[in-house]
C-alpha cells in the first residue's frame, strides 16, 4: 500500500476550499493538459498503472483544471520514481502548500528507501467553479487497494488487503499558471484518509 500518499489526510480544509458556489459533477478527461505548454516528462515505471476513470467536463476551463490535477498526481509519482524531492515535474504543477505537500511525500518515500508499483485507481471526479470565477476546486476518489510500496535495495513488494485505509478522498483548488494561461496549478491540496464515500 503507498502509505506516504496520504500523508495529509489530518489537515483541516483550507478556507478557499470552503467558497464553491457552482459545481458540475465530472461522470476519461485528457491528461495531457491543453497543447502548446512546454509540460515537463510526468511519466512512471512500467510496473506502475495510474488508472483515472475521469469523464471530461464540457466546460473548458473545468476539463483544463481537472486535466492538470491529473498530471499534478502523475508529477508526484514521477518524483517519487526518481527519489527526487526536488524534481521540477510536480513544481511545474504546483505551487505553496500543494508544492510543500508533494516534497513531503517524496521525502517520505526516499527516507523509507521505497518505490511504487502496483495499480492505483483514480475515479468520481467534480469540478466546481469558486466564488469569483478564477479558481476550480477538483474533487476526486482513489483506491489505493491494489498499489503497494516496494523496498529498493530488495525489490520486496510490501503488500496489504484492501480495507477502508485504501480510499482517500482529494479535494485540489486549481488556479490559472500566471506564466501561461494553458497551464492550471494546484495551489491547495487535502486528503482525507479512510473516505466511506469513496467505497463503493
């Protein structure tokens, strides 16, 4: 099980996640983001499946938000792959405490000498638009049931039966890069561990 993933699960809402206003729930959206940005390398080892059951929104601007929310998980899994705390996939994507919060689990995984492998399953995202119309607030599911650490030097895989410490709920507030406005940031990110709502 990735045991670092949810390593903010314990921290309180952020006021600006508070404030939505309108959402729309999201029912796979792309994962490349809008075409034109220079977007760093994001991708993982081959024994590792980042699974994201996303529909995209119609609205642009909520497909843009949730799109960049998906490479923000892929750039923490890049990071961790290459034991780099200060990789500069997850920075591109990324500012404030969601940028602190990914060095962290980096941290984390690179002191306890592991890597990821197994598959790992995003799903039942919504997009909602927050008051004043700039900022996206991406809410989506995953069940880490089948996503394991292994050991480094041994190549043991440490595995765990699926229990309800295997679904986390992530609420991201996504803001507009101010270097490129093809480009959404996640400036905020909580996780909730143990999310009921998210077993199905």
């Amino acid at each position: 099980m990735l045991t670092a993933c949810g390593g903010g699960a314990d921290d309180k809402s952020p006021d600006d996640i508070k404030g939505a206003d309108s959402g729309t729930r999201s029912p796979s959206a792309s994962a490349s983001g809008s075409a034109g940005a220079d977007r760093p390398d994001v991708s993982v080892p081959k024994d590792l499946k980042l699974v994201f059951d996303f529909d995209e929104p119609s609205d642009a601007k909520h497909a843009a938000a949730l799109a960049d929310a998906e490479n923000y998980v892929k750039a923490m899994y890049h990071g961790i792959a290459a034991q780099d705390p200060d990789d500069p996939a997850y920075q591109f994507y990324s500012d404030g405490q969601a940028e602190q919060y990914v060095k962290s689990q980096i941290q984390t995984w690179v002191k306890g000498g592991w890597t990821p492998t197994g598959t790992d399953q995003y799903y039942d995202a919504e997009t909602t638009t927050l008051t004043g119309g700039k900022r996206v607030l991406v809410t989506f599911c995953e069940n880490q049931g089948k996503a394991y650490s292994k050991d480094i030097k041994t190549g043991k895989i440490l595995r765990s039966e699926e229990n309800l410490d295997s679904y986390l709920n992530h609420r991201l507030l996504m803001v507009p890069s101010s270097g490129s406005s093809q480009v959404w940031k996640v400036q905020v990110i909580e996780v909730i561990g143990k999310a009921k709502e998210c077993r199905a």
